[in-house]
C-alpha cells in the first residue's frame, strides 16, 4: 500500500516536469518574441511621426478641415468600440484587463442612455463578447501576435465607413500599450472622429530662414486630406495593434515564468512527500522484520538467534501479503 | 548646379524604414500629375502618389530603386518625405515573377475591365519597372 502511494506520486511529478517543460519553453518563445514586437514598434514610429506632421501641415496650409471624419458630432448616440485582445489564452491578466475595461465603458454607456456596438479584435474578445451576449459586429482576428499592415487597414476601413454611413458617432480603439517590458497599461483612445489637437497645432513648419511654408498641392488639398486620414486612421490602428502584441507577449512571458517557478516548487514539495512514503514503507518493512523475528522468538527463544535476516524478509513478504 | 546639392530623403512604410538619407534626386509619381522630380530647394509641396516606380538618386551616383504603392509625398524644409502603405525596394523584387505577374493581370483585364484590377496592374507594373524591366511609364497608360 506504501509502494502504491510512492508510484502515484511518481507519476504526478512527471507530469508536472513535462508541464514545467511546456511552460519553460513558451516562456523563452515569448522572451524573443517581445524583443522582436518592440522592434516593430520602433519601426513604425517614422511612419505614424511623419503622417501625423502631414495631417498637420495639411490642415494648417490647406485650412480645409471640412472633412466629415474631423467633425465632432453633436448628439453622440452610438459608441463603436474596438477592443484588442490576443487570439490564445495563457497570457496571465493580460485579456481580461482589456475586456474589464471595455465591459466597464459600455455599462457606462448603456446607463447613460447611449447605445454600442463592438467591433472585437482577438478570438479572446470576439468569444467573450459572444457568450455574453453583446451586440457584435464584424470580427477581426488571426494575427494577434503578430499583426500585419493590411490587418490595421482592414479594421481601419472598416470603422471609418461605419463612421461614415452614420451607423456609429464614436469609435473608440481599446488596447494594452506597451510601456516597457516590466509595464503596460490598458488604455481607452478615440479614434475616429479625430480630435481638434491632433490636426490643429501644425504651423505650416516654418522654415529655418523663418519664413511660413507656402505649400503647392497636387491635387487640390481636401482631396489629398479625404485620402490622408483614412491612412491615418489605418496608422493609429496599426501601431495599436503593434502595442498590444507586444505587451501579450510581455504578459505571457510573466505568466509562463510563474507558472514555471510553481511547477519547480511543486516537484519539490512532491519530492519531498514521496521520499517520506518512501522512507516510511522502509521503516514499515523494518518494523515488520523486528514484530516478525519477535513473534518467532515467543514461540521457541532458543532458535531466534538462529533465524537469519533472508528468513525474517520472507517472514514480512508474508506477512505484507496477508495484510494487503 | 542640379545634381551637386544634396538633400534629405526618408522613403518610410509603416512596417520599416525603406531609405533615409543624402540624395541629390528623388523622382516619383502623383495623382493626376504626372511624373515629378525634386531637388535640393524644392517649394513645400504636398502631393498624393499612385503606384510608380520611384527613383532616389543617390549622392554617390548611384540611383535607387522603390517600387511604391502609393501614398503621399512631401516637401518641405528641404527634406522629401514619401509615406506609403506598401513599398518595396527594386533589389528585393524577383523580376520574373513580377513580369509573369504584369502579364497575367493585363491577359485578365482584357477579358473584363475592373477598377481592382487595373490598380493591381498598376501596382505589377511599378514593382516590374523597379525590379529593372520593362518600363516606368507604362503604368501611366491605364
């Protein structure tokens, strides 16, 4: 019965070995991965840097800001949220913080009299939502750890012509930017209609000689405003994107890395259980032998001295056996 | 006096930084004017580009190849900026398959006449052109 203990034990700390295995290894592949998810941070911040100088410079030297995408409107009755979340599990808290997040806005929401609709990103948000019942519109996901360009323009397209056809007056993008790779936050951001700072503020760059920038446009400047801020758009989605597959990968590094260290602890405390079993079915056969040799030694004192230990094991066999 | 300044040049797509440097030259294509080159002292100018192929003239003599699609140019401050969604340089770009590609979408476009398909053609042409066959004007034509 002891020996049966020790074998079950056995059992459990290799499985818990080869989980701690799994667990180390998705650890190592996260750890690379954040490394290269930042790369691609920093390499679309060119990009986002001069298309946003551009809407600037635009909007100051042209001065058409007409453009629907840029105009607040005045009775906000349905808010478009955009929720990024990762396609697996595995990643700690980093899903369910974004869903609280928006789960909390659109509570805010619906008791202020607003309606919502939500657009999930990640088959995580896309499944929550789901199950629970919320109004749902296009899904997008697949590529949550490792997002592409045309992914971002995508969801771009798709919430500026859900703007445009008037089905929602608000779009708010949620998602986990990526601070470093000890923090990230979960942060709520506008993304269409955009606000007043974000095209105001470009001086027309003046020059170094002082002198304002005149532009020349070709073609005229509120066409090329119609085809910019849609590409502006499409850049804030895509360095979301960038942001939250960065911060999944820093959150399953953490989750991994604890899971790894409870998977060491648990084999040790394991170990240590079965080697007491261990110890005590020894101490069992031990007593057996003794209890055996002293229950001989009352039938006749003379021979005990005589019964050798190969005798007395046989002796506790049989006495294990009659017991079982 | 043309070809002796140099001026700033960042070609830059939101997934990479394709060339930022010193050129004295930078040619490429804009909706519904043409081809336009700039140099060193450029006017501020803004302008949306269509699929071309863009050519950087380098300080050393060399020239550049980028095939574009499409985008946004702007000058201003002596510095030339091109944003595109999609660029790629004409050294990564398999020529043949490129040409296969140009000749497979005109075969197509001459059964049925699409606006996806010729901006695809245009596309196919521009990365052709800047693989180093075939033209860069031939874009222009559809």
């Amino acid at each position: 019965m002891a020996g049966g203990q020790e074998r079950i034990l056995r059992g459990r700390i290799r499985s818990v070995q080869a989980t701690k295995k799994i667990t180390r290894a998705m650890e190592l592949i996260a750890a690379s991965r954040i490394v290269k998810a930042q790369q691609r941070v920093q390499a679309a911040v060119p990009y986002s840097e001069q298309i946003t100088e551009v809407v600037r410079d635009l909007a100051a030297a042209g001065g058409s800001t007409d453009s629907p995408l840029l105009a607040t409107r005045d009775k906000i009755v349905t808010v478009c949220y955009v929720p990024v979340s990762a396609d697996r599990g595995l990643c700690g808290g980093y899903n369910a913080g974004v869903l609280r997040a928006t789960e909390a806005e659109i509570k805010a929401d619906v008791t202020s009299g607003r309606d919502y609709v939500i657009v999930p990103v990640g088959r995580k948000s896309e499944s929550y939502f789901r199950f629970r019942g919320y109004q749902l519109d296009q899904a997008f996901n697949g590529f949550s750890d490792q997002p592409s360009y045309a992914a971002a323009k995508q969801i771009g397209e798709h919430v500026v012509s859900l703007y445009a056809s008037g089905a929602v007056d608000k779009v708010v993008l949620v998602y986990t930017r990526f601070i470093s790779a000890g923090s990230q936050e979960v942060v709520l951001r506008p993304l269409v209609p955009l606000e007043r700072d974000v095209v105001s503020g470009g001086d027309g760059k003046p020059g170094e000689d002082g002198l304002s920038a005149d532009y020349e446009f070709e073609p005229d400047p509120s066409t090329i405003l119609e085809t910019l801020i849609p590409r502006y758009i499409e850049a804030r989605v895509y360095a979301a994107l960038l942001n939250a597959a960065a911060s999944e990968h820093a959150f399953r590094q953490r989750a991994m890395k604890s899971a790894t260290d409870n998977a060491e602890e648990l084999i040790k405390s394991l170990s240590r259980i079965m080697n007491r079993a261990r110890q005590d079915a020894i101490t069992t056969e031990i007593m057996e032998i003794v209890g055996g040799a002293e229950a001989l030694s009352g039938d006749s004192t003379k021979h005990v001295r005589l019964i050798d230990v190969g005798a007395a094991r046989d002796m506790s066999n049989l006495s294990t056996g009659a017991s079982l | 006096m043309a070809d002796s300044a140099a001026m700033r040049v960042e070609v830059v797509s939101p997934e990479r930084v394709l060339f930022s440097g010193e050129a004295t030259q930078v040619i490429t294509r804009t909706l519904g004017g043409g081809e336009v080159a700039f140099l060193a002292g450029h006017a501020p100018f803004l302008a949306a580009v269509i699929p071309n192929h863009t050519r950087v003239y380098l300080v050393d003599g060399s020239v550049l190849d980028i095939a574009v699609h499409g985008g946004f140019v702007e000058v201003s401050n002596g510095k030339v900026s091109i944003l595109t969604d999609d660029a790629e340089l004409g050294s990564e770009i398999d020529k043949a398959h490129a040409a296969a590609e140009v000749a497979r979408l005109e075969e197509q476009l001459r059964h049925e006449h699409d606006a996806k398909g010729a901006a695809e053609l245009g596309k196919a042409h521009a990365r052709l052109a800047a693989a180093g066959g075939g033209s860069g004007t031939s874009a222009a034509a559809h």
